[in-house]
C-alpha cells in the first residue's frame, strides 16, 4: 500500500527559556509575520501551520499587531493556523490539578472567538505527563494525544536515543488513565523536529528523505508518517511548497503531503492496526537509563515552586469557592477577574518557566509575575469575605461585641487554630485630629473580653496585648477613611467549621477579666504533644512522633542531610568522592519561642561546615559542555557555614506537626535534604499528583543506572506497611525520594547549581539560590496507608487556612453558622468550587483516590438540581439524588438554579 508522508509546519514556542520572554516575542512577532505574508503569497500552495498548541501566543502576538486580529482569526477559520486545546504548553507535574484543568478550559474557550480548535493533546516537549492525562482529555472530547517524551530516553540537544526495552514497538499506542479512560497516544519517536529544514535541492532531499523514511518507518504501525517541520523557536521554512515537489519527484511510492493533525490522524486512525501496546499512566521515562527523565527540575529554584503553590491555593482553593459563596448568597461572580488572574498565573507555568531551567532574567520576571497575582488574589479575598460576612446576620451582636466569621472554603469540616490582628476600638480621622488619636487609645483602658460562638458556648482563646495601630477603609461610595485603632491579636480553637461554609463568634467585653491558664514554660525534657501525637526532640534535632491512636512511634526523623550537586538546572548529579554530610549527632541549641493551650512552638538551630562549593573542574565541565552524567567534578577542600533554623509547631487539633526551616545558604553547587526514616519495609509507596494519589515502586527497572530514583510530588508523599504510615505534607517542595534501606522519605528542600544545561554554555548564577531561604512540611502518622487512613484530608488542607473576618453588627440574610453545600461521601477527595465560565451553574469536582467504586450524594439549596458534568463544564441531563463514582474517576458536578432557570 502507498505510504504517505504528513509534514506539518510548526515551531515549539517556549516563551522563555534562553531568553527572557521579550527576546523571545521579538523573534516570535517575526515569525507570525512572515507566516502570515506566506499564506497571502502562497495561497493554497502552502497548507497549515500549527501553533503549538497554545492560545496565549495569539495574546502575545496581538498585543503588538492587534491590526492582524481579522487576518489571522480568517486563517484559523479556513483550517490553515491551527490553534490550542491549551492556554499555555505547561509543565504536567509541577503545576497542579486545577490549574491543569483551568488551562485546558480557558485555552479551550479562547479557541471559540477564533472558530477552530485542533483537538489534540498535545505535549511535545512535556517533562513526563500524569497518568491521569488520558481521562481529562476525553472528558474535553479529546481523543489523541502526541508527546515527545515519557516513554523513550530524550538527552541532551533534543537527540532521541533507543533503548531495548521501549515501552511500545510502535510510535502509535493506547496510553490509559486508571480508571480506563484511555486515548490514542503517538510519540514523537524521532522527535518534533524529525522533519525540520527539508531540503530543496534533489540531492540533498535525496539523503534526507532516505534516512528520515527509515527512520519513521521504523516505529510506524501504519503507512502514514508523521514528520514534524520544526523545532524550538523554529524560523518559518517558506520552502515547504518546493521541498515537498522534490520530495514527490524523488519518491514516486510516497505521497507527500503538506498536512495538519486533523488530517493525520484521520488517516491514521483509519489505518491503526486492530491491537497496540496499552501504556498505562504516568508516563515518567522508567524504562530508561534514568539520565534524561529531567525530574530534578523539582527541585530547580524552589521559591518559584513555592510561589506557585501558594498562588495556586490562593485561587483555587480560596478565591474561586468564596467567590461562589457569594454568588449563592446573591452576589455576582467576577469570573472575568477570576480568569485574568488564571491566565497572569498560567504565564509562569510553561515547563522551561515553572521548572526553574531557563536563564535568571527570565526567573526575576516570573516573581513580578507571582507577586502581581498574590496581589490580585489577595484584595479580591479581602473583599469577597468583607461582601459575604456583611449577608452574615449579626444583629444579636452583644452590647460592645465584636462579630467574628471564620470561613472555610475547602471541602471538608475544619477544626483549627486561628489567629486574627482584631481591631477593638478605632478612631477615624474624621472624628478626631489625627495627633490625638494614638495617646487616646493608648491612654484608654483596655476592657475583659470574652469569646462566644453563635450558640453562646464559651470559646477557649488567647488575646495578646494590644498595640496602636494606622489603618484605613476603602469605601465603595466615598474617599478613604484612615483611622488609628488599638490592635491585638486574637488566637482561638475554631471547632467545627463546615465545609464550604462558615460560623460566627463574637469577642465580647466582660466586667471580670479572664484568668489566664498557667502554662509552665520548661522544656520538659524537649517534649510537645496535643490530642493526637507526642514528640520527644533528641539532642540532635531528631524526634520521635507517637501516633497516640495506634501507639506506633516513628524514631529519629528529621535528618538534615547535605550533598555535592555538579549537576545543572534539569539533572543532579552528585559530586564525586565525597560522603554525604548529615546533621546525625550534631548538637542543635534549642529555645521553647511559644506554649499555650493552644500551640507549642519550639525552635532549634544547627551549623554546619560543608564545602563552599564544588571543584574547580566542575567549571570546566560545564564550558565544555560535558554532560552531567559524565562529569567527574568533586567538592571544594575550601569549607563555610550552613546555618540552618527550623521551627516546629505543634497546635491543639493538629493531626502532627508542622516545620519551618531557614537555611542560611552561603554553598555552591549542592543540595539539602530532610530525612525521614521510618523502617517500615513496602515495595511501594504513595503520592499526591494530578486527580491521582499514584503508587509508584521504591527501586527502578533494572534498565536504570542513575544512583539517584527522585520523583515528582503534587502535595505529600507517603511510605505505610499493612500497619502504619508515615506521610511528609509540603508546601511547594516538589521533589522527594524513597531509600529503600531503610523506608527513607527524603525531600528536598533546597538545591544549587550554576547552569541551565541541554544544549549549550548559558551560566545561571542566581539559580544557587544563595542567602536565606525557606521550606515548609507537616509531619503526619497513621495507621495503614495515606488512602486507607484518610490521613490524604489533612495533607490536602495543610497550608490552606480558615479564614477570619472581622465584621460590624448588622441584619443580613444568612444565619450565624452556615453550610454552602452539604455532601456525603466515604472517600473522595475535594479538588474545586467555582461558578462556570459560561453560564451560572456552580461546578464543584472531586475525584476518587482508590479503585473501589464511591457513592456521592451533594446538594446546594432546594431550588438547585444536580447534573454530572465534565471538566469543560457541560452541562447535561444526568441528574440522580445519589451518584456512584468508579474507581479513580475524576467527577464534576453542576448545579442549577431551577427557580430562575423557570423564569428564563
């Protein structure tokens, strides 16, 4: 049968990477320019182009030429520009659930103003892809998915290598989510530049086209060839017409087509044999030599992961479900607000920006970036809370009281430790010259207070002497209001919170003061404990942690644990001939900074002497550009300190503790880990990633050779035996690995190293990431595993914190306590809460983290009916007062408001 060949035109557009992202435009603008004077000149001659996937290049580019607008929006109707499914091409595993999701949805509702989208998953140059892939793009009505790495080794300089055991015999094969959702997958076998600068001249078209054949052929399951015409920051190849009429000339059994991957795989499929190799899950280059999986970009610059993590909670996880609690309280929902800080996040998700390998400007641009979308999302949080505590009815506020409402906006009831800066008197400027104010305040006596739910019930609580203070209001119906007001922080045991809902309390005046409880301030032999677990410090900084419930103690946990790194911003490579250095018998100083009855805080501090960098021959390695797996490159003899500062709090309710370290680093080229040993022996263990808590093996496939088996991790990792776990929630360290010795959870906290990598000499020295920096975890104990357990919700809510308004007393339409959604469920997990993009159905998904089959029953008000629906937000007419959730399915459901959908 006649084989043809489909080159589609393209240029895999990383927006910055060895350049900031304004070089890069400029070379970006040319392009669109040249392509769009191509398809005038050429006509029909010149068939398609595709455009890498990713709608926020049109952005990029109309923000410039906004006068092409037409022109290219008339390319994209008549199927020559081919544009999306993605806003951005970004990195899978380093980005989270929702924001996956939001990508996909918000590139999928960009590509509707332009009248086409190409429905194709496509991931060319992904650093690995979650297993959960396949299931959220079939639920956008995606059924193939290209990607270029995952499956075979891809190293240095884009060069595509073989391995004996690669994963499919085909460059064509079924890849499968676990709950069987499965896709068309097709490799990039010989990459997306296997048909890259074709050449005109017989000739030379003649070697090409004999090599580059033999090549596709070799991994094809049918006669239709795929070869991709470009590369990164590909220039436009205007030759295409004549290099396919050579092409034709020369190869008379071939057809030559200048083709899109609509057109390609429509043929393909038609032609797909009856059986392919099923490849399930992640896909994370195991079966390889371990050298070019590209995981150690985890741990590449970890403030920008923990910006992200941040700023992703702050919209996901907050903003969007408050934001719809006031849509349902009657308010509008700012979904144009809501979309613009997506899209300002999703501009630092690409896989080059999010995982910390490309030159430094382009780094220092993403924290303005971060910084600008923490800013968004933090007044449109003050302002949505100060809208829906004002519908809170607070009418029976007692005489001098102080309304408090504390939200919670996650999916599961919380029980927890809050702290709020109250105002408890304030003075404005209009009711008092402003010099007065503050030695009137100070002067005044401070009443007792007391502290009330709404039922009354006495609430135990901390006041801490107050402090004058300058403020301001912002009015929506007149100009600023600045005041003075004596300030003091509150802290209180918020119990039983409802999830997606709120309760109200009140600070209240009292006639006799509150005595205070007498706590003893002794270290007591080093030990903190709560309701749940007791720690007992060593010497050291190590601890042990007993789980009370179970009476299982893990010993010796948090090793500090210090490592040459010669390796680059995308790989470690750990430096030769020198042994790890550990915090294991180093005397830490330890001072107690806080005990109450609601926290413990502790505090120790380490020093140690570690190299001040690596080796002189680890310069010339990287000039020369020797790669990292090659390299020899030791640990300087030349020695400094490490200081490290790690703070430990331990609150009542809390299911363990919590750790803040700050590492005072003057080290090049190395990495720090914690260690968590916690003997227990599994062949397995668990992970947060995308809609998955994925099990993943603790040794490699015999084929790997890098000592060192990282992974990538969404939220926490987890080690259990048929007994007991030990699960390390984080919050933005990305990066952990599991030694089998000893059942060692590892993660890294900090990693240094002075070049970008891949294909050439680009110095990258802020990405030692010198001076203070920080990490944060919470260490929880269970028993079993982390899905068995449930410890999974208490991972899920580390760093996303209940809110606490302060309020005025005033009637509103909602009650002191109240529940936005009710919903029952044995084991699901909540992932999101928004109101829809194009119509007002609040869409609320979770997902199931185990392969048994759940039954979810969720209701919002009487007039609301549920529907199932999907991650684009459809809705349909599956509507049940009980929905059964099959194992490890992603589900999203709708809810309508019946009563206005009647007066429509």
């Amino acid at each position: 049968m006649r084989k043809t060949a489909h080159i589609i035109s393209h240029s895999h557009w990383d927006r910055e990477w060895y350049l900031p992202f304004e070089k890069h435009r400029y070379y970006f603008i040319k392009l669109m320019n040249n392509l769009i004077d191509q398809f005038k000149k050429e006509g029909n001659a010149f068939q398609s182009f595709h455009l890498d996937g990713q709608t926020v290049l049109l952005e990029d580019y109309f923000a410039v030429h906004p006068e092409n607008r037409e022109i290219v929006k008339q390319l994209i109707e008549e199927k020559k520009l081919y544009i999306g499914p993605w806003y951005v091409l970004q990195d899978a595993f380093l980005t989270s659930s929702e924001a996956n999701v939001r990508n996909l949805l918000i590139g999928m509702n960009d590509t509707k103003a332009y009248g086409h989208v190409s429905k194709i998953g496509y991931f060319p140059d992904t650093f690995g892809i979650y297993g959960q892939a396949p299931q959220l793009l079939k639920q956008a009505g995606i059924d193939t998915a290209a990607f270029g790495r995952g499956v075979k080794p891809t190293g240095f300089n884009n060069t595509v290598s073989d391995t004996p055991s690669f994963e499919s015999p085909f460059s064509e094969m079924i890849w499968k989510s676990p709950d069987g959702s499965s896709v068309l997958g097709i490799l990039f076998a010989n990459w997306y530049s296997n048909g890259n600068e074709i050449p005109v001249d017989e000739e030379e078209a003649k070697a090409f086209w004999n090599q580059k054949l033999q090549d596709a052929e070799k991994y094809a399951s049918t006669n239709q060839l795929l070869f991709m015409n470009g590369c990164d920051h590909q220039p436009l190849q205007k030759t295409i017409p004549k290099a396919i009429e050579t092409a034709s000339d020369l190869f008379s059994d071939y057809t030559f087509k200048h083709s899109s991957f609509d057109e390609y795989t429509e043929d393909l499929k038609r032609d797909l044999p009856s059986t392919l190799q099923v490849i399930e899950g992640e896909l994370r280059n195991q079966r390889t030599d371990g050298w070019s999986t590209l995981v150690n970009t985890a741990s590449s610059r970890i403030y920008l992961k923990q910006w992200n993590n941040r700023c992703q909670t702050l919209l996901e996880k907050i903003a969007e479900p408050l934001a719809s609690f006031v849509h349902l309280a009657g308010g509008s929902y700012p979904r144009e607000y809501i979309r613009f800080m997506w899209k300002s996040l999703m501009k630092n998700h690409p896989h080059d920006s999010i995982c910390g390998c490309s030159i430094d400007e382009v780094h220092r641009e993403m924290v303005s970036r971060f910084e600008s979308v923490s800013h968004m999302g933090e007044v449109f949080v003050q302002e949505q809370a100060a809208e829906l505590a004002l519908a809170v009815d607070t009418s029976q506020t007692p005489d001098g009281g102080i309304p408090l409402v504390v939200m919670n906006t996650t999916g599961w009831n919380k029980d927890e430790v809050v702290s709020k800066l109250v105002d408890l008197e304030r003075v404005y400027f209009s009711q008092m010259h402003f010099e007065e104010i503050p030695a009137y305040l100070q002067d005044k006596e401070t009443p007792a207070y007391k502290l009330v739910d709404d039922e009354g019930n006495a609430v135990e609580f901390h006041l801490e002497n107050p402090s004058v203070e300058f403020g301001y209001d912002l009015p929506n119906d007149k100009f600023r209001q600045p005041f003075f007001a004596k300030r003091a922080k509150l802290s209180f045991y918020a119990e039983r919170i409802p999830s997606f809902g709120y309760k109200t309390f009140y600070l209240v005046p009292e006639d006799q003061p509150k005595v205070e409880q007498c706590v003893s301030t002794s270290v007591q032999g080093l030990q903190m404990e709560n309701e749940y677990v007791h720690l007992l410090f060593h010497e050291d900084g190590t601890y042990d942690i007993t789980h009370k419930e179970t009476g299982h103690t893990f010993y010796g946990l948090g090793i500090y644990e210090d490592t040459g790194d010669a390796g680059n911003e995308y790989m470690f490579k750990e430096a030769t001939g020198h042994a790890a250095i550990t915090t294991k018998d180093v005397k830490a100083q330890f001072n107690i900074l806080e005990r109450s009855a609601l926290r413990t805080v502790l505090e120790f501090t380490h020093t140690l002497s570690i190299p001040v960098s690596a080796d002189e021959r680890l310069q010339m390695e990287r000039h020369t550009l020797i790669w990292h797996k090659e390299r020899k490159a030791g640990r300087s003899s030349e020695m400094t300190t490490l200081s490290l500062r790690t703070v430990v709090t331990l609150e009542k309710g809390m299911k363990g503790p919590s750790f803040k370290l700050f590492i005072d680093n003057q080290s090049k080229d190395h990495r720090l880990r914690v260690l968590f040993p916690t003997g227990l022996q599994a062949d397995t263990h668990k992970a947060d990633s995308v809609f998955e808590i994925v099990n993943r093996p603790n040794t490699p496939e015999k084929e790997w050779e890098n000592p060192s088996f990282c992974h990538h991790q969404q939220r926490f990792a987890s080690l259990a035996d048929d007994k007991n776990g030990l699960t390390i929630a984080t919050d933005g360290l990305q990066e952990y690995e599991i030694l089998q010795k000893d059942g060692t959870i590892a993660v890294t906290v900090l990693r240094s190293v002075a070049e970008l990598g891949d294909w050439g000499d680009f110095p990258t020295p802020e990405a030692q990431c010198l001076g203070i920096q920080t990490a944060e975890w919470q260490v929880l104990s269970h028993e079993k595993d982390v899905i068995t357990s449930k410890a999974y919700v208490d991972a899920y809510q580390y760093k996303v914190p209940l809110m606490v308004i302060q309020t005025t007393s005033h009637e509103g339409t909602l009650p002191g306590t109240h529940q936005f959604v009710d919903w029952e469920s044995n084991g699901l997990v909540w992932s999101s809460m928004k109101v829809a993009e194009e119509h007002d159905d609040v869409m609320i998904r979770w997902f199931n983290p185990a392969g048994t089959s759940e039954s979810l029953k969720a209701s919002v008000h009487p007039d609301f009916a549920s529907y199932k629906s999907t991650i684009l937000e459809e809705k349909t007419r599956e509507s049940k007062d009980l929905y059964n959730i099959e194992g490890y399915e992603i589900i999203t459901l709708g809810f309508r408001n019946m009563r206005e959908e009647k007066v429509k």
